[in-house]
C-alpha cells in the first residue's frame, strides 16, 4: 500500500513538472532557446497567490486568476524587451544569457520586496482528499487536483494546437519561420502567444506546487524549473506529449528513489535517468530525429 | 613576430601589468582585506573563464556544467592534501594536488565526453548540466575517513565508516571536507593562469586546434576532409576539463570549509562562467580572461548598494546583452559610431567570433 501512495505521490509531482514542461517545450519548439527565467515565473505566480490571498484574507481563487494575469502579462513583456531584440542575434547563446539575466533580475526583485527568509504558503485546495481500504491508501486533495488539472490542460493545449488557427499558426512557425512569414503568419504574434500560455501554465504550476510543498522563497522556482527543463528533454524537446511524459518520468523516479534509495542521491538518479535516455534516443522518448542536410 | 604570437603576448602582457599593479598596492598597503581576499577567487574564475571558452567558443559545444570539473579536482586535490598534510612537506605536496586534482578531472572529462559528444546542440548542453549536478550530488554522499587501519569508505552516513578512535574524517558528506591546507595564494594563481593561457592560445594556433574549429565549423566539411571528428572532439573537451580541474584546485587550497554546494558548483555556478566567456566574446580567450576578472569583481564592488547590488548586476547584463548582440542595436551603431565599440577596443578584436 505505502508503495501505491508513493507511485501516487510521484504521479503528481510529476503532473506540476508536466505542466512547467509544457511551457518550456512550447517556448522552445518555437522560438528555440532556452528560457532559463521560466522557472523564477512560478516562483512570481506563487508570490502574487501569496500576497493576493493575504490581503483579501484568504480568498486564493481571485488570487490565482491574478497570477495568471500578471504572469501572462509578464511572459509576454519579457519576450518583447528582452527576447524579442535578440532574434536573429550571431550566436543563439546571446539570448540564453538575457535569460539568465532575467532569472537574475526577477529573483532580485522578488528579494528586495519580500525578503529571504521563506514564507509559508496557504495550499490553495482545502480538500482533505479521500481514503481507501479502510484508510490504508490515503490520497490528498492536492494530489489528486494536480493529476487532474494536469490532463485538462495536455487535452486543451492538443485541442487548441491541432484545431485552432493560431495554433496551427505556432507548429507553423516552429517549423520554419521564414515559410510561415511567406504564409502570412505574423511570427512575432505567434511567438508572444506562445510566451503567453507558456507563462501563464507556470502561475498555474505555481499554485499546485506551492499547494503540495508550501514552503516559497525567491528560489522556490529555480529547481523545479530545471527539472522540468529535464522533463521537456526526456519526452523530446518541442513534443507537447513528450513534456507530458517526461514531466510523469521523473515525477515517479524522484520520489520512489527519494523514498527507496537515498534522499540525498535522488537528484543525481533523476539527472542519470536522462542522460541513459538520451544516450539511447538522442532526441528524447518521443523527440523527432532531423536529417542533417550537407 | 606573428601576428597571432602579438596577440598572445599581448594577453600575457596584460596578466601580468595586472598582477604587477595589484600587488604594488597591496604592498603600499593600498588594497583592502575585502579586495585582497578576491584576487585568488579573480584567478581561478579567470582560469576556469579559459577552460570553458576553449569547450565554447573554440570547439563550440555548450556545456553549462564546467563547474562539476572545478568540483571534481577541487575534492580530489584537497582529499590528497588533507590525507598526506603530515606527511609531505608543503611545496611536493601541493604539486602532487595539482598533479591529482588535474588528472582526475581531465579523467572525468574523457569519460563523460564518451557519451555526451555523442549529442549535439541544446541536448548536449543539458546533458552536461546533468552531469555537473550528478557529480555535486555523489560527492555529497561521501564519506572517507583515515585512521591506522587504513581508508574507510561508505555513502550513509559519517557513523558507518566504523573508525577507530584516532581516526580522522576527511569527507564528511554533505559537510565536505574542513581544514584543507591554505596554500593557494595570488602569485600561484596567476602562475596557472598564465599556464592555462599558454596551453589554450598555442591549441588555437595549432593544427590541433584548427581542426577543432574546422569541427565547430562545420563538422560535415571536416569529417570529408578527413579530421577525425570525435578524437579532436574529445581531446578539446577533455583539456578544457583539466583546465578547469585546476581551477578546483586553487579554489579547494584557498578555502577553509570545502562544500559541494550548489553556490559554488551548481548548474548556476556554471552559468555564471558561461555569462564571463559570453560577455567575454565566445572564442576570443582574452576577452574571457578580461570579463571573468570585471564580472567577478563588479558585484563585489556594489557591495556598498547591498541589497541592490544583484539587481543592478542582472540589469547591467541584460543590457549589455542587448547592446552587444541584437542585430538592431549592431546596425545602428555601425551607422553611428562606424563599427567601434568598447568591447572590441578591450579585446583587440575588430569584428566578433560568433
């Protein structure tokens, strides 16, 4: 039974790294760089659901749907001040180093207004969860949430991609963005939308991460960021499934080693689950291989 | 004199006027202790700064985990200069650290390179983030202790190692090592900077090190021409591991409580480097040897603004990111200025490496 709850455990973890991954995968089978900042968005959707919820005593839903406001808001002014500039720029590590900046900046911003030490975070679910065989399984509300909004979201971003036009405008643009620009697609829209559901995914990922582990610091997003990273790039980096796969991979891995093997390894047990993938796939699980032409 | 043989003497000049100037004034007693305490860090930054630019700009594979190189050789050599501290005098000694700490990096650098230059591009780059962060993680699971029965290994716990009553902990986990001795100072530092120096622009201008570039270049048109590929690929990574295991060992002899933290040897820890060698002017060694010691110091100078100091930090980055690389900005600078900029002025350099 205790082995249940911890593969259950695992499959949320892995839902909140799902939906980081998301964004990270969509960002990145688009505009092709690595949004280091990605992470530090959860850290400022949780700050604003922290603040929100505080000053209208409690009430996390209002606080949520301004997190997801202003960390679309923010996703999409970062692409266009700091990203946006850089496309095109001699080396695709210019704008990987902007995003470092960005990272740098929005976990000094968070610093100087809320300092160091880390703040307790109200969950935002306040469901006891249910209990099974006698209270033997017992599954927490949290839990089972994050798996669900987790799949909402993989359904409604396929739907969106396959069957709208804007998204059929964004696999457009992730293949080749001269030829969508010769289409028609404005490529600079396209990219921002991208930035916009990818940031405004990580303020959702916040409240669940923050709801199951509810300690917040400026550095609260910084790790779950890159593990999420890993996600993408286990599952094939640009692959919405792939994220998805990736995100639940090293969810289940990271908790049944942290239980099983040692808390103090499991992070290096996650990192060489990926790199035996990638050894054996080089493009990730569900990633596609390109010919390189000469 | 060639003209490259100007350049690199050009960059050895300025090495050593800094080191001159610098310590004139710590002699005239002009140099604070806050500043004098950051000449050694300044140095092994700069060396590893090298390191990482030959992986970067000279072989052109992102590696964003540098730093688990700098761990590598840094636990090796304090491991051997805590373990023989009684037995070897003082200067054997710490050769032998450096000796250890460079080959046990340059070893981990040829058996991770194995696999990860198998990879190309961002999958590559995040592979080595991998490794840098499973190397920091199994160091912090070590425990090796020393008593008169000889070397006691285990990864539980320091309890487990069964020692006698004299023995002696040397790695203590996640506490690492404490009490290494001090023998790294300003003038070593600088010494293996010039070394690293050497060895990395005579690579460059060696038919080694054209053949690693012919790669960066365009690894199909160098494979044709018959460059054997994965060789230059693993001799170039592999020297820039034992660079960078150097470092760690100037960074382990000048620190009292050695830790694999992630400030130091985290994934974070490696971009910082990453940022030196960008900013720098990725394959341009100079540059990277220039913007390591200014990028290191500049935080440190804003001390003063406290708080402040890392907003300022990331605003100045983010700007000079822009400055230096949109296409936009480039443009409208080649209009204004005709082509010079400081950065270009700095490093010699008239048009950027990309």
């Amino acid at each position: 039974m205790s082995f249940l709850t911890y593969l259950i455990n695992g499959l949320s973890l892995g839902s909140i790294y799902a939906i980081i991954a998301l964004g990270y995968t969509m960002v990145y089978g688009i505009a092709k760089m690595l949004n280091f900042a990605h992470g530090d968005f959860i850290m400022v959707g949780c700050y604003i659901i922290f603040s929100v919820s505080a000053a209208l005593s409690g009430n996390s839903v209002v606080g949520i749907i301004v997190a997801i406001i202003l960390c679309t808001l923010l996703g999409v002014t970062t692409e266009f001040v700091a990203y946006r500039p850089l496309r095109g720029a001699a080396s695709p590590l210019a704008v990987l180093i902007t995003a470092i900046g960005v990272s740098y900046l929005l976990e000094n911003i968070a610093l100087l207004i809320y300092g160091a030490d880390i703040k307790s975070f109200t969950s935002v679910i306040n469901w006891e969860g249910v209990s099974f065989a006698g209270g033997q399984l017992k599954i927490q509300g949290v839990t089972i949430v994050t798996i669900l909004v987790s799949v909402v979201i993989l359904i409604v971003l396929q739907l969106f991609i396959n069957k709208t036009k804007q998204g059929q405008a964004m696999l457009a643009a992730s293949e080749d963005k001269a030829a969508a620009a010769l289409m028609g697609i404005d490529v600079n829209k396209t990219i921002a939308l991208t930035f916009a559901i990818g940031s405004a995914l990580a303020a959702v990922a916040g409240a669940l991460l923050c709801s199951a582990y509810p300690s917040l610091s400026p550095y609260t997003g910084a790790m779950p960021g890159i593990k999420a990273f890993v996600a993408a790039v286990l599952g094939g980096i640009g692959s919405i499934p792939g994220a998805m796969i990736g995100g639940l991979v090293l969810g289940i891995v990271e908790i049944l080693s942290k239980t099983y093997i040692s808390s103090q390894l499991s992070d290096a047990i996650v990192f060489g689950i990926l790199v035996i993938v990638l050894l054996v796939k080089p493009t990730g699980i569900l990633g596609k291989k390109v010919q390189e032409k000469v | 004199m060639s003209k490259t043989q100007k350049s690199n003497f050009i960059t050895y000049g300025i090495v050593i006027a800094a080191y001159i100037i610098l310590e004139v004034l710590m002699l005239t007693g002009n140099l604070s202790s806050h500043l004098k305490g950051l000449l050694v860090p300044m140095t092994y930054y700069a060396v590893i700064a090298v390191a990482l630019n030959l992986c970067v700009g000279i072989l052109g594979e992102l590696s964003i985990g540098h730093c688990g190189f700098m761990c590598l050789g840094a636990f090796s050599s304090a491991f051997f200069s805590r373990a023989t501290e009684q037995i070897i005098p003082t200067v054997p000694r710490f050769l032998m650290a450096f000796i250890i700490g460079i080959a046990v990096a340059a070893l981990f650098g040829f058996l991770i390179g194995i696999p990860v230059l198998r990879l190309k591009g961002d999958y590559l780059a995040i592979v080595t983030l991998a490794f840098g962060e499973i190397i920091k993680n199994v160091i912090n699971s070590f425990y090796i202790g020393i008593d008169s029965k000889g070397l006691h290994f285990t990864m539980k716990s320091a309890m487990d190692l069964n020692m006698e009553k004299d023995g002696d902990i040397i790695i203590n986990g996640a506490m690492g090592i404490t009490g290494t001795p001090h023998n790294a100072n300003f003038t070593i530092g600088i010494v293996v900077l010039l070394i690293s120096l050497f060895i990395v622009q005579n690579l460059v201008n060696s038919r080694d090190g054209r053949a690693i570039m012919a790669i960066r270049d365009n690894y199909i048109a160098a494979e044709a021409t018959g460059i054997n590929v994965t060789g230059y690929k693993m001799m170039a990574f592999t020297i820039s591991a034992a660079i960078a295991g150097a470092a760690g060992v100037l960074f382990s002899h000048n620190i009292t409580t050695l830790t694999a933290s992630s400030q130091y040897f985290g994934y974070n820890a490696s971009i910082m480097i990453l940022v030196y060698v960008v900013l720098g002017g990725i394959g341009n060694i100079r540059g990277s040897v220039i913007a390591a010691c200014i990028l290191y110091m500049l935080p440190e100078m804003l001390r003063g603004l406290n708080t402040y100091r890392m907003l300022i930090y990331s605003i100045v980055l983010i700007i000079m990111m822009i400055v230096n690389w949109s296409p936009k900005v480039i443009a409208w600078r080649k209009k204004t200025f005709g082509g010079l900029n400081l950065i270009s002025i700095l490093t010699g350099k008239k048009k950027g490496v990309a």
